[in-house]
C-alpha cells in the first residue's frame, strides 16, 4: 500500500475496511466521515465514522474509532485508539476495543487497515 501523502485521518473517507467483528472474517466497513472533535497544545482528536457493508453477517451496523493524535511523540507510543459500536435506535456506545500504537502504525493506509483489524481480532 502506498503511504498516505496529507497526514490527516480525514483522508480515509470513502475507504472499505475489513473489521471481523465477532468471528466474521470477511465483514467489510466503509468510512462515511471523519471529525476532528478537538485540537489542545497535546494533540488532536478525531472520530472516525465507518458502515457496515452489508452482507449475511450479524454485526453492528456502525463503529465508530476515536483516534488521539498527539503533536510530540516522546517514546513514539502515544497515538490512541477506540473502537464502539454505536446504536442507532438508543444512541448507546459500546465499547468494543482499546489500543496504543506508534504514529509510525498510522501513517500509512495500510497500517491503519492492519490495526483497525487487529483491534476486530482482539475482542
């Protein structure tokens, strides 16, 4: 995968992700947006809204990722990462997996898919 050339989450909108939530190994998410929610002297925080592609799996029909990205990485441990399932009918948050990882995992396309099904894998 190519790396991506604007650093910025903002650029994953429209791009599938294969999350396997629950034991479904081929269960396909689209990005439908991407808010960066705040901005400190720390760093930014941004929600990443995906979408179930739908297929004859039984999983959430929306996940959202909340991703810390802080402006100086220290040890190069920092960037934090959440994975919910979101309700739509409660607008109940689930969480569903936490992870910390290095700028160096988000940087590129390909990182990013790899963790996000990672994070699917652990629970």
């Amino acid at each position: 995968m190519k790396k991506i050339k604007k650093k910025g989450p903002q650029f994953l909108k429209g791009i599938e992700f294969n999350i396997p939530l629950f034991a479904a190994e081929k269960q396909m998410y689209k990005c439908l947006s991407v808010e960066e929610i705040d901005s400190t002297p720390e760093g930014k925080d941004y929600n990443i809204s995906l979408s179930e592609v739908k297929q004859s799996y039984s999983v959430p029909e929306r996940v959202d990722i909340s991703l810390f990205i802080p402006h100086t990485d220290a040890n190069g441990e920092n960037v934090r990462v959440v994975m919910v399932e979101v309700r739509d009918d409660t607008n109940r948050r689930l969480c569903l997996s936490k992870a910390t990882t290095s700028k160096q995992n988000v940087s590129s396309l390909s990182g990013i898919k790899t963790l996000f099904h990672n994070m699917a894998k652990s629970i």
